[in-house]
C-alpha cells in the first residue's frame, strides 16, 4: 500500500495528514508556526518535522511507503523563498515525489473540483493566487512586507481601527464604538496608552491582528467607521482578485473564487464579502464565489492525489473520509 502526504503550514500552526490511494486518513499530525519567514528556518524546519513524525506515528507505517508528498506552506512568495523551503523540507521530506506550493493554492484547491480559478486568502495576512487550465498560475499580493502594498487581511483591518479609533476620540475624524471596544479589550483607560507597549518589559507584544474580530462585531452593531473598514478591505482584496483574473481568464469565464483564512471563515458582518464581490462584478460578471468550508489540509491532500496518478486517482479519491476524520480529529482534539 502506497500512501500520500498533505501538509498546510502557516504561521501560526502547521497540519499534516498521511491517507492511503482512496482517501482514508491514518495519520494527523499537529505542530506550530511552519512559516520560515516568521519563525526562521530552523524554528519552521523544527515544526514541520514534529508535524510529519507525529502523522507517521499515528499512522504506525514505516515512512518509505509514502509515495507523493504535497506542502502547501505560507510564505513560500518568490523563488528564493521556494529555495529557501525546499532547502528546509529536503532533510525531512519522506515522499520520493515531493511537491510545494504557498497555502493559498490549497486553499483553492480545497474549494474546487480541479485547482482551476482564484485562491484569496484574508487571515493574519493576505494572498491572491491563480491558476488556469493551461496550468499558467500568477500570485498577486500576500509579499508579507508592510511596504507593498497588502491590505484587507486581519492585521490590516485592526491596524485601521486603531487609527480611526484615535482620531475619531480626539476630534480628527468620525467617533466610533471601536474606541471604548478597544480600551475595553486591552484594559486601559486610553488608547493612546499603547505608546508605552513596545518598551514595556512586563507586557506582551501587541498582537495587533487579534483585535480584527472587534470590527466585525461594532459593524454588527451599526457603527459607520467600522462598517467603512470592513469595505475597504474587500475592495482592496478584489484589486488583487481582478489583477489575477484579467491574466488569466476571459471576462466572459466562469470562474471559481475561493474565500479561505480566519477572516472570510469567521467574520460576523457581511460588509467586506459584499464590497470583495460587488466590486470583482463590475468586471468579471460570472464568478462563482465559495466561501470555504473545510480545512485547507484537505486541499493539499487533494493535491498529492492529482499528481500521484493523474487523470485517475481523483474518480476513486474520497475526499470525505478526509472531512469526516478531521471534524472527528478537532472535537478530540485539546
């Protein structure tokens, strides 16, 4: 028996699965951060070995029988950073057939029957990858640098608050509940404390991305700045969306576009999804958005199914072994 291997790595956990030719899973492994660029090399080498041993453990199969091995893992942007990961997986990597991809793409996969179409991602941070059936993939985004332009992801969006936070209390721009829901959250008494944050032994450093579910809730509640926020990140996403689109499709396509990461998946108001969508429209009319409903783990095992055998494995893989193992997995989970 000849099993195949599906990772996703991000930055804040790395998942790996070990199932056999028709989709049954035998190993799950769970590790942290897999993203070299935020953990360094030797902290994501770390977490994706951990990762891929407690998969083989679980799985009690002796390592040379994994065939086809696909890692769909953040960071993995530009060619150096291909070349920095595969340097990483090389030592650890137990599949002869070893494929690497940036998470969006199994993400992509995850929400559609062939991989074909337009992955965005909206978590910590932001992605836009393509790939058509003439196998030509564009990413457009999703660099990880303040200085290039990404917004609409988590972070993003609760950075904005701060500011219009601020502003609208000392008078420079619209009051907004986003200033008494972030005193509140941080425990301060003004917001303008968080100066003293970053030279302050006895604190954390600020996770500013955390605080991005506070504006979906003062938007549920009517507040105009918020509501503001959550718009300009999907109009900002669907630039990168129409930028992928416009390169590889006809206007005319009907094309999926998948939704995946913690911000699209969990945000409570509609505001941002509706501006993401209206806005791709104006130029693409036939997109089909899918909001995505599974793990993208399951994508990067779908992955390592299309490319063990092309063009036949697919009609016998069973996706929903892999579904039904991982909600099975999570409620046992601690």
């Amino acid at each position: 028996m000849e099993y195949l291997l599906g990772m996703d790595a991000g930055g804040t956990k790395t998942l790996c699965i070990l199932a056999d030719e028709h989709g049954k899973v035998v190993g799950l492994g769970r590790a942290g951060c897999g993203n070299y660029q935020a953990a360094g090399s030797t902290g994501a080498g770390r977490e994706l070995r951990l990762a891929i041993q407690a998969a083989i453990q679980e799985a009690a199969i002796d390592p040379v029988d994994i065939a086809t091995a696909f890692y769909g893992i953040s960071g993995a942007d530009r060619e150096e950073d291909f070349a920095a990961i595969r340097k990483i997986l090389a030592p650890i990597n137990p599949a002869p057939r070893m494929f690497l991809e940036n998470d969006t793409m199994i993400a992509l996969r995850a929400g559609t029957e062939d991989g074909v179409g337009v992955g965005l991602i909206s978590g910590t941070g932001t992605n836009a990858i393509g790939f058509n059936r003439k196998g030509e993939r564009l990413q457009v985004g999703g660099w990880g640098s303040p200085y290039l332009g990404d917004y609409g992801s988590a972070h993003d969006i609760a950075a904005t608050a701060f500011r219009l936070a601020q502003r609208g209390w000392d008078g420079r721009g619209r009051p907004t509940l986003l200033y008494e829901k972030l005193i509140k959250a941080l425990g301060l008494k003004r917001l303008i404390d968080i100066c003293a944050w970053d030279h302050a032994d006895t604190l954390q450093p600020l996770d500013v991305a955390s605080f991005a579910p506070l504006v979906f809730e003062a938007a549920e509640e009517g507040d105009e700045v918020a509501i503001h926020i959550l718009e300009f990140a999907g109009t900002e996403i669907s630039l990168a969306a129409r930028a992928v689109l416009r390169s590889l499709f006809h206007a005319e396509d009907t094309v999926a576009v998948v939704l995946g990461g913690s911000v699209f998946q969990k945000g409570s108001h509609p505001g941002m999804v509706d501006a993401l969508e209206r806005e791709i429209r104006k130029e693409f009319a036939s997109v089909r958005f899918v909001i995505l409903d599974k793990d993208p783990v399951i994508g990067a095992m779908l992955a390592a199914a299309d490319r063990h055998i092309p063009g036949r494995l697919n009609d016998q893989f069973n996706a929903n072994l892999i579904v039904n193992y991982l909600r099975r997995s999570s409620r046992n989970s601690p």
